[in-house]
C-alpha cells in the first residue's frame, strides 16, 4: 500500500490577520478530521460538487477529490499580494503493483516481451513491459500471474522478485515490485475491456538499443531490460 502526496490549494483570505488565519486553519481542521471522505455541511454546495476536478481552482475554493484523503500537515504563504494563501499536503492510499520482466529464452538469443500501447498522459503509444496494480488482498506473486496471463495470455513456469523501487517518491510512494518470468508458455490474453495492447518478443540486444536511443521511454521498462542486460554479462575479475 503507497500513500499518493499532494498539494490542496485551500482558501486566499483577503485580510492578512492572524484571526482569519486562524479561522482558516480551524475550517481545514474540520475537513482533515472527515478525511474528505464525506460531504462537509460547511463548504458550498458548487465545492462539493467539484470531486472529478482539480482541487485547485482560480477563486481558491475547496474541492473534494474522488479518494479518501487525509491532511497531513499545513502552511500559510503570501506569494500574491494582498492576502494569505493557505497549503495543505495530503495522502492517499494507493495499492502497490507488479511489473513483469518475461523472458524466451527458448532462441538462440533471450527476447523480452513488450507491449505497446497509447498512454494519455504522454500523448503517444509506449513500449512497456507487462504491470498492472495489485488488487486489495492479493499478494505481489500473485498479482504478477495474474497481469501477465491478462494482458499478454502467457504464463510462466519460474517467477522471482528481483527489484523493488518507487515509482515517482516526490509525489507517490507506491512500491512496484519487478518479478523476472521464466519458463514461458502462451495462452490466450485477456485483457480488460478499455485495453487495446500489441505485444511483441524482442531480443535483448534491440530491447537495450531501443533504451539507448529513447525508443523505451517507460521507467519501469528501463529498469527491467537493463537489469537483465546486466546480469547477462560475464562479470569482470576485480583487480
């Protein structure tokens, strides 16, 4: 379980006087003691309505995300004069996920399995590995079979852990787990109704190329192919 940190624009008060600070900071009390999971009686009725938007907005209303949250600390700032603005970090809870590294090494040559498909926030397709999110009262190895049958219809014979690393520690700390698959055997894929994924065994030696020339542009995906170019280098004598 990670805890997802971020930063909620409160309120701008127009007077700078240390009651209305106060009074601003008993109102963000009031909230972080619901950890916005309910309604609060206090706020508009246009703030509450405001859950699938950015909890910051151009008149510093208040705005309700669609994830439990809780308010771990505050601080006042006077960035634009007249008037205080008031900041708040939050969290939120965030389930861990797997990424699988899936090797043939059945050719001449180990080849690694990738997908390809369109991610909206970098607004093109992306060659990753097989990852998914680890479902509540599941645990990470089981997570790993079940994105690796869902997604690319394989399955392995021999799974092991061999990293875990932070996805992105300044804003989230999920944990994602990379298990290395081996002993692979296809099936048929099946993925969920919104994924439209190509997947593709590509040799080692092209997978490390692609990274090399910001071809693989996906974090997780680094990891993995250079780990594994790596550990398949004859080690040095050291001297």
């Amino acid at each position: 379980m990670g805890i997802q940190l971020g930063g909620l624009w409160s309120r701008r008060d127009r007077s700078y006087s240390p009651s209305n600070l106060l009074r601003s900071l008993s109102r963000i009390g009031s909230v972080a003691r619901n950890n916005f999971a309910d309604p609060v009686s206090s706020f508009s009725k246009r703030q509450r309505q405001g859950a699938a938007q950015s909890s910051r907005t151009d008149d510093g209303d208040l705005r309700f995300g669609r994830h439990r949250r809780s308010i771990s600390g505050c601080f006042a700032g006077n960035q634009d004069s007249p008037g205080i603005r008031i900041y708040c970090l939050y969290a939120r809870e965030i389930p861990g996920s797997v990424v699988i590294l899936a090797v043939d090494e059945h050719r001449s040559h180990p080849h690694v399995l990738l997908e390809r498909q369109y991610r909206h926030a970098a607004g093109s397709y992306l060659w990753e590995l097989p990852a998914g999110r680890i479902d509540k009262g599941e645990n990470a190895l089981a997570a790993a079979k079940r994105e690796l049958l869902e997604e690319t219809g394989y399955t392995a014979s021999r799974l092991k852990r061999i990293l875990k690393f932070y996805a992105s520690p300044g804003f989230v700390a999920e944990t994602m787990n990379l298990y290395l698959a081996r002993g692979l055997r296809a099936g048929t894929a099946q993925p969920e109704a919104d994924e439209m994924i190509q997947q593709r065994l590509v040799p080692l030696s092209t997978a490390v190329r692609w990274v090399m020339r910001g071809t693989i542009r996906d974090a997780k995906t680094i990891s993995g192919v250079l780990w594994l170019s790596h550990r398949r280098k004859p080690s040095k004598p050291h001297r």
